[in-house]
C-alpha cells in the first residue's frame, strides 16, 4: 500500500510539472505599444514590419502595437514620459531633450551609416559639395536631423546656410521639389531618391566623403525603463534587429517579404528592393555589432550639435545611449 501511495504521488508530481510546462510554453504574450514617427506604411520602417511580419515579435513571445506619433521628437517625449516602452526616433533625440528634462537614451542604433545622403541631378551641374554654393536644397523641415546633417555637410566644405537657399518643404515636398527642378539637390534618404527615380529623374548621390555622416534611426526607451524592464527591452531589440537584419542580408528576398507585410506596395517589389539595397549601403552597412552605438559618431554629431547652438550643451556619452541590449548574451 505504501508504494502504491509513493507511486501515485510520483505520478501527480510529474502530471503537474508537465501541466506548469505546459502553462508557461503557452503564457500570454506581453503586449507592447510601440511608437512610430510616421505611418507604419513607409518603408523607413521597414525593419520593424518585417520583424512583425515574419514573427520575430512572436517569438520572444511579444505582441506589438504600432501606435503612430507626431515625428520623431514626440516619439520620444511620449517615450520619456511612460506612454510607450518603446519606440523608433531620430539619433539625436535624446541630446535634444535631454535639455527639457525628457530622460530618454537610444538603445538600439539602426546602422552605420547617415541616414541623410546628398542627391543632385545627374546632369554634371553638381559634382561635390562646394558645387552647392548659389543653389538651392530641399530639406524635410529645419528642425530635422537630415537638415543638420546638410548644415555640417556644408561646414566641412566650407560653406554656410547663407551660401545655399535651403527650403523646409515637407515629407512629399522635399522630394518633388527636387524631382520638378525647383531645387538643384535635397538632403535625402533612401526612399525619396527611388521615388524621384521612378518619376522619371536621373539622380546622382554625393559621395559619403562629401557628407557629414550623421545618425541612423534608433529605438529608444526612457531612463526608467532601461531601469526597472530591461528584460522587456532586450527582447524588442533583438526581434526588431532581425528585421533589418533581413535586408542587410538578402535585400530581393526582403522586399518579396515586405509587399506581403505592407499590401499598398503590392506590384512595387522592384522599387522597394532598391530602397533596401541603399539602406544597405548607406546606412545599415558596417556595423561591427548590429545594433550598436558608436561613441565617437555621437561625440562628433554632438560636439556640432552645440557648436551650432542646436542644444545648450554636451551630455556625458553614456547619458545619451546604451549598448547592453545588443550584444550577444541570451
């Protein structure tokens, strides 16, 4: 009697271990908001969409709510003041509001390269910077982070904003602006120069060693979530990550994916792989650990930043970004 006992308690020992297994291999997902700066829709996003799409969210047992913000500075005003984990912002945003008491750092940094890139028409007109003097250039507004990329972009060829007539023309118009000749370049990323493309304008890009190479796109997160879900925040990086990852590997196979996650690009597979082959070679290419900040891009981007009066002063690096949740550990 005594072993039967013993055996049957052996049994409803390991029937409700299987059943806790069981209970936690099925727990419900967290779910997240996660801001965007613009509609989920443009394929600046992309990374995001496809790490939605091929259920890298999913994954690490996550569900993603895409929220749009208004820019990329409320992203992160939103973000600091705990309405949102998590979200997707320019890589100056927390230099910026830092000042205004916005405690936020980017976690995760979405290439090497700029986001901004200098387009011109291919017509011989414009060959380097200095080219620019007594033209003019589009640009989305004067308070973004491609604007001051051009500014630097200037300073290192030894012009001013007074030598170029720089015109704030909107998302749409900076691009047709250009396209319709009304300017003779515009600080560009890679969706508008295929765009301008596709209407039928030959374009021609400066060469990065013309360009300031400013900041990619980042995530980031507020000072106290780093702080008290950094759990939560590793895993958002790392499913988001394996997005561009996507791209940065097989640019073809990624836009084939991307259609199928955003049907208004249905039929426009080609032009979306060639917005993804230039994020790859301009801006998501050669990072030596995906995902990672580089100190020293940051120091020089801010060290412009308050040479330009653009912030007050420079924050300690450290303030600015962290990296521990795109390196390798699991």
């Amino acid at each position: 009697m005594t072993r039967f006992f013993s055996r049957f308690a052996t049994v409803l020992l390991l029937a409700n271990a299987m059943l806790v297994g069981s209970q936690v291999a099925h727990a419900a997902p967290d779910e997240v908001t996660f801001l965007l700066p613009a509609p989920a829709t443009l394929p600046a996003f992309a990374p995001w969409m496809l790490a939605q799409h091929n259920g890298y969210y999913a994954a690490e047992n996550l569900k993603v709510n895409f929220v749009v913000g208004r820019g990329g500075v409320d992203v992160a005003k939103q973000v600091g003041a705990g309405n949102a984990v998590i979200g997707v912002a320019p890589g100056d945003a927390p230099m910026i509001l830092r000042a205004n008491g916005v405690m936020v750092k980017t976690v995760a940094m979405f290439g090497a390269g700029s986001l901004m890139m200098i387009a011109v028409h291919d017509d011989g007109t414009v060959n380097r910077v200095q080219d620019l003097k007594g033209k003019s250039a589009s640009v989305i507004a004067y308070t973004d982070g491609t604007y001051y990329a051009l500014l630097a972009s200037l300073r290192q060829a030894g012009l001013t904003k007074q030598d170029v007539n720089i015109e704030a023309a909107g998302p749409a118009g900076v691009w047709q602006q250009f396209a319709a000749r009304r300017v003779q370049a515009m600080a560009a990323v890679p969706d508008w120069v295929v765009i301008t493309e596709q209407s039928g304008v030959k374009v021609k890009l400066l060469p990065v060693g013309e360009t300031f190479q400013g900041l990619a796109q980042t995530m980031v997160a507020s000072d106290e979530a780093i702080r008290t879900q950094p759990q939560l925040l590793r895993r958002l990086v790392r499913a988001s990550l394996r997005g561009m990852q996507d791209i940065m590997q097989d640019p073809k196979r990624a836009a084939s994916a991307y259609v199928l996650a955003v049907p208004s690009f249905k039929g426009k597979q080609d032009q979306i792989e060639k917005m993804f082959a230039l994020y790859k070679q301009y801006v998501y290419a050669d990072q030596s650990v995906l995902g990672q900040v580089d100190p020293k891009r940051l120091d020089t981007v801010q060290k412009f930043y308050v040479s330009e009066n653009i912030i007050p002063a420079a924050w300690p690096l450290d303030e600015l970004h962290t990296n521990v949740f795109v390196v390798t550990e699991r």
